[in-house]
C-alpha cells in the first residue's frame, strides 16, 4: 500500500501504490516483470538476500510491484 512517486525527464509526478513485494533467486527472476503487455504498472527491481562474499553479489532481487493510482 506505501505510495511510489516518479519524476520524469519532463518533470511530471507519476504515482503509484504497491502492491507485491518478492524476493527471489537472481537465477529465477521472471521475465514476464519486463514485459509491457497487461495492465499498466511499475516494477522495481533490486538486490538483497544474503551477501556472497566469494562471488561480490547477492543471492536474491527483491521485486517490488506498483500499480497507477
């Protein structure tokens, strides 16, 4: 429900509610979080999980999904 602003090059304020937030394998993400068919929504994208010191990385993304309000 935490509301999601983002300005544009052009300075507009879009806003968004979220709606899911996920943690998955790096090896499992979803492509379809990339697709721009359905419904319009906001997908961000970013790491967390544990740290994996021997490789520099973490383990999982963690997917946070927004839709328009």
């Amino acid at each position: 429900g935490q509301r999601v602003n983002v300005t544009t090059s052009d300075g507009k304020v879009h806003a968004y509610r979220v709606t899911t937030v996920r943690r998955v394998l790096k090896s499992a993400l979803p492509g379809s979080i990339f697709s721009a068919r359905g419904k319009p929504r906001l997908a961000l994208v970013t790491c967390g999980g544990p740290f994996q010191r021997n490789i520099g990385h973490y383990r999982d993304n963690i997917i946070v999904t927004a839709v328009p309000v």
